[in-house]
C-alpha cells in the first residue's frame, strides 16, 4: 500500500481528495495536512464529512510524513506553498503530485529543482477529460494549421484567485507548440480600446468570473465561413481528485524527474 498525505484537508479540493481515497486501489490516507487553526476537526474523515477514519491531522507536512517510508504527497494549496512542499518532499524522499496554479517563474523552478531528486507531477487541471481536451487541441491546431485564428475563453468562480486559469494557459500553449509559435510573444490576455486588427499569430486567452462555476473551457478555432469549438465543462471538483489520486499512483516509485499528466495518462507519445 502507498501512504497518500492530503495538503489542505480542510479545503474544497482537500475534502473531496479524502473522500475519493476512500477505497482508492493501493493507496492508503495516512495523514491529511493544514495550517494551524485552519481544521475544526483532528480527523481528516470528520473534515470531509466522512465520519472518524482515524486518519489525523497535522498542523505541517513535516510531521505529516514523519514515520512514512516512501509517501506519496498530494498537494492543491497555492503555489508558494507547494513550492516549500516540493522542496521538503525532496529532503524526506517522498513522491509529489501538484494541482496548484498560479505559479510564477522563482516557484516553478523551485518545483523543477525538487524534481531532480524526485518524482514529481505537476498539472494546471487533473482532469482526466481536461487533458483528453489538451490533446485534441493540440490535434486540431495541426490539421487546421495558421489558417484559423485561435482564442481561449475560461470561466470560474467568483473566489478563484489567479487569471487566466493555469488549464487555459495550457491549451493556449498546446496551440502555440503545435503552431510553432512563442507563448511568450504570441499569447494576448484582454483587448481594450483601439487595438488594431488581430494578428495572424496572436492566440487570445480571456478570462471571466463569477458564482460557483467549477471551470469551463473553450477553444475557437476560427476560420473563414466556420468555427470550430472544443469545450470542456466541469460541474464538480470530483473528477479534479480522480485524475489526482490517478497521478499519485502512478507516480509512486518513478525515478525522479518533473512529469504531467499526459505522462500518467500515456498521451505523451506522438506529441
């Protein structure tokens, strides 16, 4: 069995993560994992509305991973914090599957430094539909080629902190890369006022907020005469804990290296 610590027990993605453990083959929740004060309860089933499982909670990852041989950490928290468990799971030797977003450049190689020593997976949406999508996008761009513009639309709920969404930079630059253009020159994020005409390279990513919508997603491709679209919609944060706890075990007992889920998926091939 591989012992699985939960990060953010107390949150939306942490509760649903203990509950989709429960019976998961060959994982075993070992410990859930919040900030001091954050838990009501000292229990990680209590938390998800479980009943007592006997799985405590600890108030750090430290103490979470205290005793456990080769653990497997299963972090949705922001990505200052997974950064610090990125490099804390490299010292104790435990394996790493991330679902935060938001990262800047300074945290993603904090993320890419850990990943030298182990195994660790890294997403911007866990989702097993959603990177069917990362896929297909990226097939379409190539049998379309530059004679369709591309735009990204995404929408979430009113909380979510960081825009656009790190699933819509991804099939922005699933695009890019199959496009053979830069992300970095070629992605445009909002147009206002008078902006000139689209650009043939330009790939537009636009971001709306509102309510409690999980997460959406559209691409356009969009042509003279027709339009094609490619949408994804979630409507709970289940299949998010799915594809993570997927992730965990697969990733348990990979040689180091920094992975996503078109590797646990086994999409890698032909991209």
């Amino acid at each position: 069995m591989i012992d699985v610590v939960v990060t953010g027990a107390a949150g939306r993605m942490g509760t649903t993560l203990v509950r989709c453990l429960q019976g998961a083959e060959g994982l075993r929740l070992a410990a859930g994992v919040e900030r001091p004060g954050q838990a009501r309860f000292e229990d990680a089933g209590e938390l998800a509305g479980l009943g007592r499982l006997g799985v405590p909670v600890k108030d750090s990852l430290a103490a979470a991973l205290d005793g456990l041989a080769r653990p497997v950490v299963i972090d949705f928290t922001s990505h200052e914090a997974s950064a610090a468990h990125a490099e804390l799971c490299a010292a104790r030797g435990a394996g790493l599957v991330i679902g935060s977003t938001g990262f800047t450049p300074e945290t993603k190689a904090r993320v890419q430094a850990a990943a030298a020593r182990i195994p660790v997976v890294l997403s911007p949406n866990m989702s097993v539909g959603v990177n069917a999508v990362f896929a297909l996008v990226r097939e379409a761009a190539r049998i379309l080629g530059d004679g369709y513009d591309v735009e990204v639309l995404e929408m979430h709920h009113n909380r979510k902190k960081d825009a656009p969404s790190g699933t819509a930079l991804r099939l922005a630059e699933v695009a890019a890369e199959a496009l053979s253009r830069d992300p970095r020159q070629d992605l445009v994020y909002a147009r206002h006022g008078l902006v000139g005409e689209r650009t043939k390279r330009e790939i537009g990513v636009q971001t709306l907020r509102g309510g409690d919508v999980v997460g959406e997603h559209t691409v356009f491709f969009v042509g003279e005469g027709e339009r094609i679209e490619i949408s994804h919609r979630a409507t709970s944060r289940d299949q998010f804990a799915r594809g993570a706890v997927r992730a965990a075990a697969w990733v348990a007992g990979r040689p180091p290296g920094l992975y996503d889920m078109f590797d646990v998926l086994g999409l890698r091939s032909g991209r």
